[in-house]
C-alpha cells in the first residue's frame, strides 16, 4: 500500500472516530426544551428550590410513558406537593445539569440519558398496583418541571396567602 492510500485510510478512520465520537457525545447530552419561560434569576447552587415535576419514561420511538412519580395533581399525584431540591446535592447528575440551564418560573421538558439518570439500576416497584413509581434499568427520563422560585420564598408566600 502506498504512503498516499495510508494517509487516506487514516484520515477516513479519524475522521469516522471523530463522527462516532460526536454523535456519542450528542446522545449523552441534557437537554432543556422550555414550554414557558422563566422571568426570575438563573437556577444556581447557592440556593434550595421548590418545583412541580411529573417524570416520564423517554421511550426509543420518542413516545413517553409515566414513570407513577409526579408532584402535580393533575398528573396523578393525590396532592400538589412541591418536590425542594439544591442542584448538585443527592440527585441524579442530568437533573442537575439541566436543572442549572433553567431560570425561576420556567417550565420546561428535561431529557435526562440514561448514563446521566440511573444508568443500570431499576428504580421503584414493577407492580403498578402499590402505587408507586418505577423506572426500568437503562431509561432515558424525561421531566416536565416549573421551577417555582427558591424554597424559601415559596413557602413565604404559602404562608401570606393561608392568613
């Protein structure tokens, strides 16, 4: 073979790993797909938040299926119950990541790849019956949050409005 096909076949082999790589990368990215904009302060670390969140099962043919976890009535839940969380502590890597590309107020799709999510570990019970959630391993998730402003000033203003 000559030096100028060996050069050839490797600029093809590198640029196919380059390819390869990408589309990797891509596949393993958080994405944020805003349904309502935020008007308050970017989503930070320095802070615990309140949110509404419904969780669904992304499905490989883009449909999604109910994972049986949401805080919001209308998604099944027996009460609207505010899920507080601090971005970065005790939750799954793609919530925080996605989570920190939101603003106070914004409700937004966050998709979550396995490798980010749980990974190899089903989560909850199979057995719908029980009336909890499950996750099967390897899911890719998908969350349908509002973040509803710092935990703090959403109690705060909980509080005001019981008086």
């Amino acid at each position: 073979m000559s030096s100028s096909s060996l050069l050839l076949a490797a600029t093809i082999l590198l640029s196919l790993l380059l390819s390869l790589t990408q589309a990797q990368q891509h596949h393993d990215a958080v994405t944020v797909t805003i349904i309502q904009p935020g008007k308050g302060p970017a989503v930070t670390t320095s802070h615990r938040y309140s949110s509404h969140v419904t969780l669904y099962i992304q499905n490989t043919d883009g449909t999604k299926t109910p994972s049986g976890w949401s805080t919001r009535t209308q998604d099944g839940a027996t009460v609207d119950a505010p899920f507080a969380f601090t971005p970065g502590v005790g939750l799954i890597t793609g919530w925080s990541e996605g989570v920190l590309k939101m603003r106070e107020g914004e409700r937004s799709w966050l998709g979550v790849p396995s490798e980010k999510g749980y990974g190899g570990r089903a989560m909850g019970s199979p057995n719908s019956s029980s009336g909890g959630f499950y996750i099967p391993a390897n899911s890719n998730l998908l969350f349908d949050i509002e973040i509803l402003g710092k935990e703090e000033e959403v109690v705060g203003r909980k509080s005001r409005q019981d008086l």
